[in-house]
C-alpha cells in the first residue's frame, strides 16, 4: 500500500517546516524558554561575589574553544616617525603562538609612562581595513581613502586613536584575523572560515578573544605605558570586544563599549541581523548561552569602571534588549557597590554610530578612570 503523505487530519501533529523565514528553527521559542541562565548573578547559588566571578570567568573561558597562550611577544619596531603632537610607529609582535602580526601604535610626546587604549574595530562587512578604521594610516595611501570614509561614516569624521593620543594617551590597534593586513575575508566567506576553525577546535569569536587578551597584555608591558591605567575601547563589534577584554583581562582596567549591548533573548527576533549568521560567528562562543546571557559575561568585568553607549535609532540592537542588558548590569555593579563605575546611556537620534558627542563624553569618563587625573 503506497500513499502520498500523511492523512489530512494528521497534517498537525509534527513539526513542518523545520526552518521558518530567518533561518530559525521552528522550535526556536522553545529553545529560547530553555535559556535560563542559570550562572547568572542572582541566579546562580553563589552568593559570594569573587567566587562567581572565577567561576563565570572560567566558564566564559571554557567557552572560547581556543587555549590560553603565554608566548613570548617577540615585539620589533619597524617604523617611528613624528605625528601632530604623537610619535606614530609600526611594530610587530607574536598575538598569539600561531600569529605575529603588524600593528599601530601612537604615543604622545613628553616623558611617560603614559595611560593607554586598546583600540578594538569594528566588523562593518568592510575587510580592507582593520586598525585603519580607527588610527589614521599615514604608511598607506589606498588604506588612508578608505580609512577617511570610514571615519566620515562612524566616528564624525574623526580618527579615535589619533584623537586619544592627542589628550594624552598611548594607543594600540592591532587587525583583527580576516581584516586590513590579515584580509583575505569575503562576507559569504565568514560561515566557511568558522566551520574550519570549529574543525580546528577553535572558533572565530575565541580566537579574536584570546588575541585581544594578548593585545592587552602587551600594551601593558611597554616601558612607555603605566600597566595600571590600561583601557579598552571599541564601536560596533569593537565594542563586544572591548567589555569582553575587560571581563576576561586582567590588564584592562576599564572599558569604553560603543553600540553594542543587548540582551541574548531580545537579540534572537526574526528581522535581526544576527539571524544572517555571517558576522554573528565573531561574537558567538558555542554552549555559552547554556550558562550566561550577554550582560551577565560583562557583569564579569565588575567592579572595574565600564562605560556603555549606543543610538536609541541603532537598527542592530531592539529597546528591550538594551534596557536588559543595562538592568541586568546595573545590579552587578550595584551589588559591588561601585554604582558609579558603570555609565550606560541611550542617545536620541543617534543610529550605530559613534558620534563626535559621544565620543567626547567617552574620553572625559576615561581620564577619570585611567587618564592623567587617577581617582
């Protein structure tokens, strides 16, 4: 006996389509209804606030799928010019056992040690350039048009690093794998290079996380550098990295996150950008939602001062998940008692940008914390 398919009055009890419009799973509520994040703060049992910091910092570690790496850094200069009012220089150094990469640095002129930024970029679907993104590229004049439009589009204009140096402070951008010197990273591409480095028992998102320790580890240990005023600073994708360092290292004293905050739960919507893949590989550590929703990885930073901005028009991120995240947060550092280390804000009329206002706020907060005025 052949037949076409199940009877007609049967048609409701199993699951079609598996895969709705967005590319989730239909089950994907359920899935989500799952998601209790059961290390969290105030839901976890620990109630000591150091031990749930180890133990969160260690499951976030776990995570990254990519080892902790102590090789020497191997640094060389190859390149040191004046700027206005900075020395700009090009060094290489081992990022990790596996990688020596070429970075850019700016240091203010007089006599230091100086406070510094880690500067960290964004993604942007814009591969040809990585540090340029956000310290001008005076060695590159094909990264330099590049360079300036992308200022234009984010930053108002402005290069961060270069304005950074300017107020005083020693900067670091290094490229992240796939973008400026490491190009070689088309969008569609981005799926494949993450299938491989789950093969390869990495991920993309533990990778880039474990280089930005390094990062960070470096930047302390230049004579040049005061290695307890250490910041991280990044817009967009940057910004996930600047408050992910922040709660992993413990070189990063502070952190400036610009346009990226949000809740797991209220990310997961049909319509999100998220849902595309492609870019989400980058901030994406596989089973760590099993543990922790996004602001609860950041609550690891605490009690260290964090600073969080974003456009209330920003496309990426829904209202909702910000004021998650922001709440979320907020009792971390409140349960700290270091209330005033946390700065978060909504700007009117602002989409995903890092605006020259915003800036500015940003880099006063910063000479609070780990700028020449040390609290």
């Amino acid at each position: 006996m052949t037949s076409s398919g199940p009877p007609e009055s049967e048609a409701a009890d199993f699951e079609s389509p598996g895969v709705l419009d967005d590319h989730l799973p239909a089950c994907h509520e359920r899935l989500k209804a799952d998601l209790t994040f059961p290390l969290a703060w105030g839901a976890s049992p620990i109630r000591d606030l150091p031990t749930w910091r180890r133990t969160a910092r260690a499951t976030v570690e776990a995570h990254l799928l990519h080892p902790p790496d102590d090789t020497p850094f191997h640094a060389e200069v190859v390149d040191e010019r004046p700027g206005q009012g900075c020395r700009r220089r090009i060094v290489l150094f081992d990022v990790t056992r596996y990688s020596r990469v070429r970075a850019t640095m700016l240091l203010p002129e007089g006599r230091g040690p100086f406070p510094a930024v880690l500067l960290l970029h964004d993604h942007g679907a814009r591969f040809d350039i990585g540090k340029e993104k956000l310290v001008r590229p005076w060695y590159d004049a094909a990264k330099l048009s590049s360079a300036r439009a992308w200022a234009d589009r984010c930053f108002g204009g402005r290069f961060v690093g270069d304005e950074l140096a300017r107020r005083g402070h020693v900067v670091l951008a290094v490229d992240a794998p796939g973008w400026g010197d490491r190009s070689g990273l088309g969008y569609e591409g981005q799926q494949a290079l993450a299938s491989n480095l789950f093969h390869l028992g990495s991920s993309p998102a533990g990778l880039v996380a474990r280089e930005d320790q390094r990062a960070a580890a470096f930047l302390a240990s230049l004579p040049e550098v005061d290695g307890e005023r250490v910041a991280a600073l990044g817009f967009s994708m940057g910004g996930f990295r600047a408050w992910q360092v922040a709660a992993l290292s413990d070189h990063v004293r502070a952190a400036v996150a610009a346009c990226w905050m949000t809740g797991l739960k209220e990310l997961m919507v049909p319509g999100g950008n998220t849902l595309r893949g492609q870019s989400a590989y980058f901030m994406l550590h596989p089973g760590l939602s099993r543990h922790l929703d996004i602001p609860d990885v950041a609550s690891i930073a605490a009690p260290k001062p964090l600073f969080f901005t974003g456009g209330e028009d920003d496309p990426l991120f829904t209202a909702a998940g910000v004021e998650t995240a922001y709440r979320t947060m907020r009792a971390v550092w409140r349960a700290h008692r270091a209330d005033d280390r946390l700065h978060t804000e909504v700007r009117p009329g602002v989409g995903h940008a890092f605006t020259p206002a915003m800036q500015d706020a940003a880099f006063t907060w910063l000479d609070r914390w780990t700028g020449h005025a040390r609290p």
